[in-house]
C-alpha cells in the first residue's frame, strides 16, 4: 500500500509490523551484531539487499531488522522511499551534506540554522575546498539571489533555530530544481506530522530523532530520508564508511516513542499556545516569537505549508539586560535548564542570536513546554517574570 494511503496513525502503530513473532504485539530488539547464513553467496546476496533497502541482513553497521521497521515507520511520516538512521542527528546532518557536496562547489545556507549544522559547513567543510553563503530564510530573494554557477546544495531549517522562521518551500525548491541544485531541510520541529517537506520539493529531509521522534529524552539517534536515488549512495558511501549506524536498542526505543509521537505533539502544541498567549501579554515581554500566533509575520506561509505547530518557541525580554534575562531563567522551578528538547520536561534557555536582518543582535529566552499542565507552566513563568523588571 502506498504510504500516502495509510493514516499517520496506522504507520506509527502497525506499518511494517504485520507479522507477529511468537505473537508479540511489540516486536524484538535484534539485539546482535552478526547475520550468519548458509551459503557464502547469501552473504553477498544480503549486502546487495541491504543497499537496496530489502530486508536481509550480515551485519548490524549496514542494516537490522529492528532499525528497518523504524525507518519504515519515518520514511512514510516523510512520504519518502527511504530512511536511513544514524547515531545521532549531527551524524545524520552531516552525512546528507557530505554526500551533497565535493571540492570546488558552494553550498547557501539559511543564517539561522541549527549552530553545529552552520559550523559544519562553514567551518569544517571549507577545509575541503567547499565555499559557503548564509541569508536571511525568511526572503526567498536574498536566498536565491545567493545561488553560484558551483552552488551544489541549499541547507534549510523551516521553522528556523531560536527565531521560528520559515521559509518559502515551495518556490525555493522549484528554482533549485531548474538550476540542478539539491536541497535539504531539517524537519526536527515538524517531526514529519506538522510538514512533510518532501511533497513541497526538498531533496533530503532530515531529523534529530533524540527529539520528537525519542520522545522521552533517553536516546540520542538521527534519520535522513528521501527518494532511494538520493538514499542508496549515502548508505553505501557515508553511512558504510564513516560508521554512524544506530545500535538496535535505542532503535527499539525509537520505535516505542513513535507510537505517541502524534498525540504528543498534540499535548505540546496546545500547551505551548497558551504559554505563548500569556507571555504575549506581559509588560517584560517585547516580542513572542511563534508560528502559532495570531500576529505571526509569516501566518500565510505557516498555514499553506503546516498542519500546526510544536512546543517550541522564543521570546524577547523588553529588558535586553542579559543579567536580568539570565536570572530570570534560573529563577524558574519547574522549566529546567537544558539544551535539547522534545521530551516530557519543559526547558529554558537564554541565547544571543544575531543574523543578517537582525543586525543589532538580541538576547531571547528559548522556552520548551513538556507534558506538565498550562497552569504550572504559566505559573512557575508568573513567579519568574519580576527578575525582568
């Protein structure tokens, strides 16, 4: 069955898991490293299997049964042909860039992308030869006009890293196509339920699976999904040579936080729209920065390219003194400091953050809500709000 026939309750519950082992309602972790065989060509045959995505296996650092029906599950989130996952979301990131890219070519980024992401290309990959340019997502313009005869691969993240901007999908993937050019987006905020980029135009769609996809912050793993033309080299190049396979355990884990995945984000979006709603009418507050608001710059765009919007969003003090913001942030109780987000705990975070447009720079208190209830969120928020004055 196509997967643009099945539910995104179906995939998270049941697809991939037709056959029961023993009965099982929750499937086996495959918890071992090699796949033996009867006969030496087997072997062979499963290597060649294993690429093309078929379920036989040799060993566990090119494909295992219980990685595979967590790729199956997030490939048809995506609506993609395939998914591979990885150790980690920067193990991820950095393989669909690499397999993107060679000495010589240009890569246009987005000013606001996830820091390690933008450091990777700018920093780490200028080594080898490869030149890069970060614009203002939030103006197509200025990101096309960006675009260099050796521009190879435009780097997106919709909404963006600690300002929530989006960008134009649509239009940013359909001149890239004409030019040749490959484009990749970090889908970690839609978790493949609020956005599936991959039917606005983006090449390479890829996640922090530590986040949305975990669900209960106790696994660190990443997921690159896309058409199996894109896919298949990745595997058999970075993923085959530089080794960021995910162990089966916390693929198993992954599989279970999958199967809350929808009605989680539900309980996120709606709890973060009434912190939202309360930060956006309080004196200490200039600016609340969030796709879901009313008075969201880019409401249009947020609602032809969305289904909604998650737990995470920004604000900016109207005090830009970072002492205040900092004690603001430690004087709150049940938000904790942390850096990651997507579990059941709520999180907060004081960041600078500078970019093209926002050339004076700001200091903005990042804020996850969890799982807890809207009345000790905004309370604890309440209780804190003082240390801004």
């Amino acid at each position: 069955m196509a997967h643009n026939d099945v539910s995104v309750e179906m995939i998270l519950q049941h697809l991939g898991e037709e056959d029961h082992i023993l009965g099982a309602v929750v499937p086996p972790i495959f918890q071992n490293s090699l796949f033996v065989h009867e006969t030496c060509n087997v072997v062979g045959e499963a290597y060649a299997g294993a690429c093309a995505n078929k379920e036989t296996y040799f060993y566990s650092r090119m494909g295992n049964p219980t990685l595979h029906l967590a790729e199956q599950k997030i490939a048809a989130l995506e609506r993609t042909e395939r998914c591979k996952l990885f150790g980690s979301g920067m193990g991820a990131i950095s393989a669909a860039i690499l397999s993107s890219v060679e000495s010589g070519c240009h890569v246009v980024g987005i000013d606001s992308l996830y820091g390690p992401t933008r450091r990777f290309i700018e920093q780490y990959l200028a080594k080898f030869g490869v030149t890069s340019t970060f614009v203002s997502g939030s103006c197509s313009d200025s990101l096309l006009d960006a675009i260099r005869p050796e521009t190879k691969l435009i780097v997106l993240e919709s909404p963006s890293s600690l300002v929530f901007e989006l960008q134009d999908l649509r239009r940013i993937t359909g001149v890239a196509r004409e030019k040749g050019i490959r484009t990749m987006i970090d889908n970690t905020y839609s978790a493949g339920i609020l956005m599936q980029p991959h039917t606005l135009g983006v090449d390479l769609v890829v996640h922090s699976a530590t986040k949305y996809f975990g669900g209960h912050s106790d696994i660190v793993a990443g997921a690159v999904c896309g058409s199996s033309d894109l896919i298949n080299p990745i595997l058999t190049q970075e993923y085959e040579l530089i080794g960021g396979a995910l162990a089966p355990f916390p693929a198993w884990l992954l599989i279970r936080g999958l199967r809350t995945l929808k009605v989680r984000l539900q309980a996120h979006q709606e709890l973060a729209n009434q912190v939202a709603a309360f930060l956006a009418e309080q004196p200490e507050v200039e600016r609340v920065l969030h796709v879901s608001q009313p008075d969201f710059g880019q409401r249009q765009l947020y609602l032809s390219q969305m289904h909604g919007s998650g737990g995470l969003f920004s604000f900016i003090p109207r005090d830009q003194n970072p002492t205040k913001i900092r004690a603001f942030v430690d004087q709150l109780q049940v938000f904790q400091r942390g850096v990651s987000w997507g579990g059941f705990e709520s999180l907060a975070l004081s960041l600078d953050f500078a970019s093209e447009h926002w050339q004076h720079g700001h200091h903005l208190v990042r804020l996850y809500c969890g799982l807890e209830s809207a009345e000790d969120l905004i309370g604890d928020l309440r209780q804190a709000l003082p240390e801004l004055s």
